[in-house]
C-alpha cells in the first residue's frame, strides 16, 4: 500500500512538471504590469518611473486619449510600452461614474467598436495584433455574454478580466486567451501587498497580471511612492522575474503551453 501510495505520488509530481512553462534566460515566473483607461497620471508617473528601471509595461487605451496625448503615447510605445485595446467608450453597467451603459449595448455594437479602436491604435503606433481588457472587467453587454463572438471575429489575440490576489496563472494548458485573470487593486494598495503577490508568483512558477489605474493621482490610486517600491523590487530581481508586456507574455505562453 505504501508503495502504490509513493508511486501514485511520483505519478503527480511529474505531471505537475510537466504542465509548468520554463520561462525564457532561465526565469522562475513573468510578472505583466498592466494600467487601466489612458490616465494621465500613467503619463505622467508611472511611465517615467518605468522608463528609468528599463521596465515596460500595457496601457488599455480608450477613446480618451487625443491631440494632446497621443504624441505622448506614440513615444511611450516606441520605448517598448504596449498599446493595448480598452474600448473607445468604455462602456459598463450603469452607475453614477460611467454615462455609457453596456446594457444598452448589442453584441454587434460593443465588436465595432473594439474594432474601431484598433483602428485608431493602429493610427497612433503601426501595430496590429492587439490585445483587449473588458471595461469594468464585464463580459457582458446587454446581458449577453461576447467573449465567443469576440474569439470568433478574430479581431483580439487576448482579453484580460478581472480577479484579486489568488489571480495566479499556473494551469497554461487550459487558460483561455480571451479570458486573462489579473490582480485587480483597490484604492492605496501598499507596496507590501503588491510584493507579496508577486512572491506568491514567484513561488508559482507562473505568471500574474496587475491591474493599475492612477499611480499618483486620478483614481483607484496607487501611490507613487507603492509603484516606486513595487518596480525596486522587480528590478532587484530581475534574475528571476521576467517582467514584460501583456501580448509578449501571451505570446510565450501559448507557444509553449503544455500539450
């Protein structure tokens, strides 16, 4: 009994090694710094603030975004920074903070408009291929829930959704592409706690995804000084931490996802 027990033991193990991805230069875990709604704060701070650590990160863009900015992101993504998609309207259920509301929408609608925004993100920096978040992290318009009808149009390689700190990605074989978790963060979450869940991650061996919106200022803040200690730590451990963009993670991972 004992033996079957060590066997059925070993038996797991090895499937667990199996189903991990071996990340590139020989790194334990990626980590995918993300930021919500073309804000200026991320104009701002957090862009210089990961310009000066060579760090990069993916700003979802919306239709926020104008003559005055776009320069500003044209030459964020010539740095290396993603240009990701974020809806031109972003429209969610209804609530006081957001005049567009999603159950007004059709499936048809919230497709054209994704796609109208990959053409204005095309205008601003020459890329294709773009990757999506769903605004307020919902899946449905008009009570009708689009990820199949955005997979079939083909007009996203990947979608990120919403989640907290348990968003750890270790299961690739069975992650769908358009439906990314990612570590949603409240108002002032503190650098400890956006380190700890990177430690989770690195215990993993996989790959978490952080959500941000303002970094200094506009709204679901993080602090400055949090963002600062958040990118010291990353840089500190860049043996071990592969920090990239969202696509580029993607990328990696469905190409080397267990079979």
């Amino acid at each position: 009994m004992k033996k079957l027990t060590l066997f059925l033991l070993l038996l797991n193990f090895a499937a667990q090694a199996q189903d991990k991805i071996t990340w590139p230069n020989h790194k334990k875990a990626v980590i995918v710094l993300t930021y919500d709604d073309a804000l200026h704060s991320q104009l701002s701070i957090a862009i210089p603030q990961l310009d000066s650590v060579h760090l990069t990160g993916t700003f979802f863009l919306t239709g926020d975004i104008n003559n005055l900015t776009i320069p500003q992101w044209r030459k964020a993504s010539k740095k290396g920074h993603e240009l990701a998609n974020h809806t031109v309207f972003h429209p969610c259920l209804s609530r006081d903070d957001n005049p567009m509301a999603s159950e007004h929408y059709t499936v048809n609608r919230i497709l054209h408009e994704i796609e109208v925004m990959n053409n204005y993100l095309f205008a601003v920096d020459g890329k294709s291929g773009r990757t999506y978040a769903y605004p307020c992290t919902e899946t449905h318009v008009g009570g009708k829930d689009y990820v199949d009808s955005l997979r079939k149009r083909g007009i996203i390689k990947y979608a990120r959704i919403g989640g907290d700190t348990n968003a750890v990605i270790t299961d690739f074989k069975h992650l769908d592409p358009l439906k990314v978790p990612s570590y949603g963060l409240e108002d002032h979450t503190s650098a400890e706690k956006l380190i700890a869940f990177v430690k989770k991650v690195e215990e993993s061996g996989g790959m978490g995804v952080i959500m941000f919106h303002g970094v200094g200022g506009d709204y679901i803040t993080t602090s400055t000084q949090a963002h600062r200690e958040l990118l010291t730590y990353l840089t500190k451990n860049k043996k071990d931490i592969w920090v990239t963009t969202f696509q580029q993670a993607m990328d990696y991972a469905m190409a080397n996802k267990p079979k």
